[in-house]
C-alpha cells in the first residue's frame, strides 16, 4: 500500500477536526495510508510568510523534513499551505547557501531538509500519486443530473512557479470531478476570483464581498453546488445562499460514504443533491 505523510496545518484544528477524517476517509478510500506529520507546525501563510520569509523557509524545511524522516511524500488538502510549503521547497532546491543555513537550525533538533520529498495537493495527488485510472476505479456512485460549479481557489494556481495545473487554462478539477457523473458547470461569473479567507483577520467586510461573488456567479449559470479542493476556501464560502463542499466529501460519497459520514451535514448552507 501507499503511504503518504498527512500535513494537518491549521485546516484540522478547533472546529475543524472533521476535516481530518474526511482526509482520513478520502485517503483510505484511494488504497494510500495515511501517515500523520505530529510535529508538524503552522506554515505561516498569509501571516509569517508576509513580514519573514526566513522564518517561513525554517518552519516549513521542518515540516518537508518531517515527511522525509518518516520516508513519505507531502500531502496537505490545503491551498495556501500547499503554496507556502512548495514555495519553500523550491526556494531550497535551488539555493544550496540557503539549505545550509536552514540545515544549520534543524539539525538542534536532529533533523535535516534534504529536498527529497514531494509536495502534494489533492489535486496533484490524485492526478500524479494516486493515478487518474486508480482514483475512477474506486468510484461506486454517481451524481447524475447535478450540476456542480468546480472553484480553485487561487493557491493551488499561483505563483505560476509552483501552480500544479496551467494557470491560464487548469484542467485537473474538471478531469477529477467529471468521473462522479455530474454536469459541469465552468466560466461563470468570478469563478477564477478570491474567497477572501486571509481578508477575514484584517477586512471582514470585504472577505464578505469577495466571498460571495463567485458562489453568485454559480448560482446564475444554473450551479446546484460548488466544489472547491481547499478547506479554507469552502470555510470562507460556506454560509451564503449557494451550497458548496470540499471536492473530497464529494468524492467520499461518491466511493460508498453516507453524505452524514463526509460532514454534509456540518455545512451552514445545506447541500441538497443526490447520488445514485
């Protein structure tokens, strides 16, 4: 069996443990065991990552080597932490001055970044580790007849040196949602913009305004739901008028879940689609 390290970030704290079980069930659903990164601390997107870069490339070398000293690639379900720790992964690579001098920090904890893990995404992990045919044969249901908005995000596209899919023209969403049977529903109305989560901490009125502009958008071109790949975004656009999930409880229906089992039912805004 496949084994892949489990990076939790903040996305499985407080309110939200359930979504590590929702990971935990999406990984056990795709035949991959699912290792837990303990140590494994905040990736300091959107907070760190703004005022210290060094700090970042310390917390997150400590965070890939963690993967590496238990043997395992990176996995987190995470748009901005997938972009932060890929960020860094890149940022050591190709800068041997740089590694050594992170090197020098990690090592007072016996642990050292040797770049040798892999950094992945849902997206990306079901594309590339999983395997497309794998991830089609694990499907038991289908959403037929229901028309689903598929909503990046923006970290998982930008910067264009880590995005895992074209920037201009991703197609990894839609190839992943349409083996559940559903009718797409792509180039609505804001659907490339941002939910703003991180605006929520110093703007809540306009995190408010961009939040509900491509669930709009949706809505209009005849959306019943939207799926989204990362917790922050659906934590951010939950609540309005427009239903949206995460692509994995979507996907962990579709494999043989009860909608209860995938947390449906902790959405603010009711999910009212069926699966046969």
């Amino acid at each position: 069996m496949k084994k892949i390290g489990i990076y939790p970030g903040c996305c499985f704290q407080g309110a939200d443990i359930h979504n590590y079980d929702i990971t935990t069930d999406f990984l056990e659903k795709m035949g991959v065991e699912g290792v837990l990164l303990e140590r494994s601390a905040c990736c300091g997107g959107g907070v760190i990552d703004e005022t210290n870069k060094n700090i970042v490339y310390g917390l997150n070398a400590r965070n890939i080597a963690l993967a590496e000293e238990k043997g395992v690639d990176l996995y987190t379900p995470c748009n901005t932490c997938y972009m932060i720790i890929a960020k860094t992964k890149l940022a050591l690579d190709s800068d041997p001055e740089l590694k050594d001098k992170i090197n020098e920090i990690l090592a007072e904890e016996g642990l050292e970044y040797k770049g040798t893990a892999k950094i992945y995404h849902t997206l990306n992990l079901i594309r590339d580790f999983i395997g497309m045919d794998t991830y089609k044969s694990k499907i038991k249901r289908k959403f037929n007849g229901v028309k689903i908005a598929p909503y990046y995000g923006c970290h998982v596209l930008a910067p264009n040196e880590v995005a895992l899919d074209d920037p201009e023209n991703p197609t990894v969403l839609r190839e992943i949602l349409e083996p559940l049977g559903c009718e797409l529903v792509e180039g609505y109305q804001n659907e490339n913009t941002c939910c703003g989560y991180h605006a929520r901490f110093t703007d809540p009125e306009q995190k408010e305004r961009l939040a509900v502009k491509p669930l709009d958008g949706a809505k209009e071109a005849g959306a019943d739901v939207v799926a989204t790949p990362c917790p922050l975004c659906h934590k951010a656009m939950d609540g309005y008028e427009e239903p949206i999930l995460q692509v994995t409880q979507l996907i962990n229906v579709a494999c043989g879940t009860d909608p209860k089992d995938a947390f449906w039912d902790l959405n603010k805004t009711k999910v009212k689609i069926t699966f046969s």
